[in-house]
C-alpha cells in the first residue's frame, strides 16, 4: 500500500515512492526516528503552548472553585465535577452531545487544518516532543551522538546515561499515572492513598503500576508510531482531507528541480530547495515532506522552520515549505471555505447551542417521583384517601439543603413524610424519601388523577413534579 499521497510526480518527487510506514526499512524492521531540534519561530510557539499545557495539565487537580476541584472525572461514582459544577449520570445526555461537539470540533478542525491539532496540542506529542525528547537530547546528546551511543558497546559511559535517562523516565510517568489518578479521585484522596499501607489499597497500587509502565512505555519505545499506526485520528484524516484542507506543504513548483549548489561549477537552473535535509532530520515521525502529504505527518511544523532557516541564509523568499491547500500549491488559489466546512460549522453552532442550553437549564436540585407501585389507596378517617410516594432527590450541589414537598394545583392535599426528620439533602447525594400524600375524597373525581408536588429547596421552589394519584372506581 502506497501510504503517500503525491501530488509532485515521479520526477519532481525524486521517484521517492514508499510501500511502508516511515518507521519500518526495507527489511521490516523499526527504523528508529533520531529527530534534531527544531529552531525557529514556530517552534518558540510550540514551546510556550506546551508551558501552558503541562502547566494547566499538573495544576488543574489542585485548583478549586467554591470549594470544589476545578476538574474532577470520578468515573467509580460516575460523579464528574467540570469547573465547580458537578454533573451526574442523569446529566448524561450533555456529555453525549458535548462529546458529539467535540467529534464534529475535530473533523472541522481536521478538515480546514490537517493535523495542525496532533502536532500543536496532542498531549502525546507535547509530553513526547517538550519533556521526553528534551530530556533524551539533555542526557544523550544530539541525534547524531544518540546513534552513536546506541550502536556502541555498553561501558560504564552508555550504562549511567541509559540508566539515568530511563530512570528519569520511569520517574515523569510515575508522576503522570498520579496526576491522572488525582483528575479522577482528587488531590486529597490521593495524599490519602499514598500515605496508606499498600495492603488497604492494593487494588489502586497495581493501577497507578500499570499506567505508570503503560506512560513510560510510550514514550520510551512506542513514541512516533502512536502517531503514525496506533492512533484512529490520524487514520481518520486520510477520510477528512480534501484539495481545500490547508496543512504542511511543499510547494514543489517553486522547489523543483532541486540541487545542492556548488561554487565555480556550471549547473542547470534549479528550484529552490537545495537539498539539505534538514526538513527531514528535524520531522519527529521520519517522513520527508517534499514527497507530498503523507498520513505520519502530523503537522508539527518543524519542517517549516528548519526550511525557512535556509531560505534566510540564501536570501530567498520563505515559505517554500508552509501551511497551504493543495489548490493553493498547484493551482494558485486562494483559500476556499468549501460546503463541507460550512456544513460541520452549521452542525457545531447548533450542538454548541443545544449544550449551552442544556447546561444553563439544568437543576442543581433533580427530583423524580412515583406512586410506589402495587399499593392501592388507603382510606384516612372517613373524608380522606392516602397514596404512599417514592421520591429520588439528586443534590448536585456541595452543601446540604434542607427541602420541603408540598401538594399544589387543582387537587388540594396534604404530604406526610413517614420520616418525620427527613428534612435534609446530603450534599452531592442521591437521596430517597418515602411519604403519603392525602387527599379529601370530594376532590379525587375519577380512578387516576394527575396530582402536583411543588419541591422547596432551602425554602425556595425549585422544580414542580407531576405524579399519579390513585383513588376508587367511580
């Protein structure tokens, strides 16, 4: 399978056709990427975005808001606190048109932008190209020195450099698998955990275990190929893309033919690429952009700067390598906001709307209330009928309330709790009451009649539930 999409043609390409993944040679073997720093004003962005990333990423466990973590994904208790407002699995719905926002997000973004997404914002990228590289270039060297090392013998030299590296390795993912654990169960039940005896948490020990090997295999041995096989983003981009999507490009009409020059030699009128390489020694997934937009790129931009660090020093214009549709390259046209970008803007205006919605009418205080079912009325002295109730009361707030039931509407009636001190809504609990509802005969006109329950909260109604009242056959 063919996976680059070339748009230069056999000539201009350098016939440079693959049948396999940057990351696998001739023989099917792991062709290890040995990326170089990028240096330029794209990746100076990059840098101050991951410092903003890892800096939000490592603080948002311990930020709160009215007393609550700013962000807590307790998926145990199926309870999820989004800055300091605590959803439950009744509020399901919203999670499941905010994750169909977030999908239709995505495609539009992939659509206009290409990839820009995996290589500017992908945790896997940011930790793999701002921490765990970083770390590896600090230890070992250059790409050139860490090959080196890697095909010599192991001395004592090779040994305390692998040892350190990986050791501080094991350590950031240790670090990653806690912080992870904390957007689950929080700062303070983590502390908690921690200062405990293994044994009472032996369950929780083997997690934080896996997922700190899971981190740390990652990002020692997997790295590119998360980007380039495992990840379904990147295999769905080859579906999004179309001539309009604007993404890393070479501009091969101004490129080709490309050379290498040389002083006081006669050579043919070349393009502007001059075949140093660097786009490629500094790609993070090995591929070489002047071959045409290729699935592995994911839209670092390193290539962009190493080109135009090129283009300055031959006082050429840059951009040869830049962000551009295939229409701009071959054809000269400017950028086009095509029907299928406007469609997936439309669906993600009207999703974004309908969650706002949701969001701003949602009930800090959810009720839901039944007869209890298989029970007749019941007869109060000789003027009244009783029903027995069930009532689920959902206080999505981080205070106890107190709450009243009272009876409203056409049918006059009265509520008696059958626990007369339960009066009182836990904080960020389900709650149930059990009560009798009695009315006066005279106003039950037939066997089954809608009947109002006005919920009070803090003395202040909240919601008015409708239920079903049972009486005699008339």
């Amino acid at each position: 399978m063919d996976t680059s999409i070339d748009h230069i043609g056999p000539q201009k390409a350098g016939n440079s056709f693959r049948d396999r993944h940057s990351n696998v040679n001739e023989k099917g073997k792991r062709n290890w990427v040995y990326a170089l720093k990028p240096k330029g004003k794209l990746y100076r962005y990059r840098n101050y975005l991951s410092f903003v990333y890892l800096g939000l990423f490592f603080a948002l466990p311990f930020i709160k808001i009215g007393g609550m973590p700013a962000i807590q994904l307790n998926f145990t208790e199926a309870k999820f606190i989004l800055f300091g407002k605590i959803f439950w699995p009744d509020d399901f719905f919203i999670f499941a048109i905010a994750m169909i926002a977030l999908i239709v997000f995505i495609a539009l973004f992939t659509i206009i932008y290409g990839r820009v997404f995996c290589g500017w914002v992908c945790p896997q990228t940011v930790f793999m190209e701002f921490v765990f590289r970083k770390i590896e270039w600090w230890i070992e060297g250059t790409p050139a020195q860490q090959k080196k090392l890697n095909e010599s013998q192991w001395n004592t030299d090779k040994i305390i450099k692998k040892g350190l590296k990986h050791f501080v390795f094991l350590f950031i993912s240790l670090l990653i698998a806690h912080t992870f654990l904390s957007y689950i169960l929080g700062v303070k039940e983590v502390r908690h955990l921690i200062q405990s005896p293994i044994s009472e948490n032996a369950g929780l020990f083997v997690g934080l275990l896996f997922f700190t090997g899971l981190f740390y295999f990652v990002f020692a041995f997997v790295r590119d190929i998360v980007c380039t096989t495992v990840c379904p983003y990147g295999r769905l981009q080859g579906v999004l893309f179309d001539k309009d999507t604007m993404q890393v490009s070479y501009d091969y009409n101004r490129g080709e033919p490309r050379g290498k020059l040389k002083k006081n030699v006669s050579q043919p009128v070349l393009g502007d690429c001059v075949d140093c390489k660097l786009c490629v020694n500094v790609c993070p997934t090995g591929i070489d952009i002047r071959n045409g937009v290729q699935m592995e790129c994911v839209g670092c931009t390193a290539c962009i700067d190493a080109c135009n660090g090129v283009m300055e020093k031959l006082s050429r214009p840059l951009g040869l390598i830049r962000m551009a549709s295939e229409n701009q390259i071959s054809k000269k046209l400017p950028f086009r906001f095509n029907g299928k970008m406007k469609f997936y803007s439309a669906l993600l205006v009207i999703l974004t709307g309908v969650m706002a919605f949701l969001i701003i009418s949602r009930k800090s205080i959810d009720v839901s209330i039944s007869r209890v079912k298989g029970q007749l009325y019941q007869e109060v002295g000789k003027d009244s009928l009783s029903n027995l109730f069930q009532a689920k009361i959902i206080n999505k707030t981080h205070d106890d309330v107190q709450y009243e039931l009272k009876v409203e509407g056409a049918i006059p009636g009265t509520v008696k709790m059958i626990d007369l001190h339960h009066h009182t809504l836990k904080a960020e609990s389900l709650n149930n009451a059990t009560f009798f509802i009695v009315v006066p005969v005279s106003g039950i006109k037939k066997r089954s009649s809608k009947i109002d329950i006005g919920v009070y909260a803090n003395g202040t109604k909240t919601q008015t539930v409708t239920s079903t009242f049972l009486g005699p056959f008339m």
